[in-house]
C-alpha cells in the first residue's frame, strides 16, 4: 500500500519544527558543498563501483 505525499511551500508557521530539524547532529555534520564522489576516487574506490551508485562520472576516469 502507498500513501501520497503532499508537499507545499513552508510557512512562517513551520519556523520552529525547521529550526529544530536544522539542529540535529545528523544535519550538521551534512555538508551539501562535500565532494564525496571525488572522495571515494581518491580513497581508492573503483571507478565501476562508483559507477553502480551513480550516474555520474568520476573526475579523473573514463567517460
């Protein structure tokens, strides 16, 4: 069984709930600017293995 989502745009009513959601550990330590696809490449994950995760491709590879 599936259920809908609706999304909207946030109000100024939904300020408290998105302050404390920015608060969480697990958001601050996020980094929406990380490079981790570059990362992985320089931490020795194969090309093909990165590949598998994404549909990108992997800087310095093939393609």
């Amino acid at each position: 069984m599936t259920h809908p989502i609706n999304l909207r745009p946030a109000t100024i009513a939904d300020t408290t709930l998105l302050q404390h959601w920015d608060e969480q550990p697990h958001v601050i330590e996020s980094d929406p600017n990380d490079d981790w696809i570059l990362r992985l490449w320089k931490e020795g994950c194969s090309e093909r293995a990165i590949r598998l995760f994404t549909d990108w491709s992997v800087p310095g590879g093939e393609g």
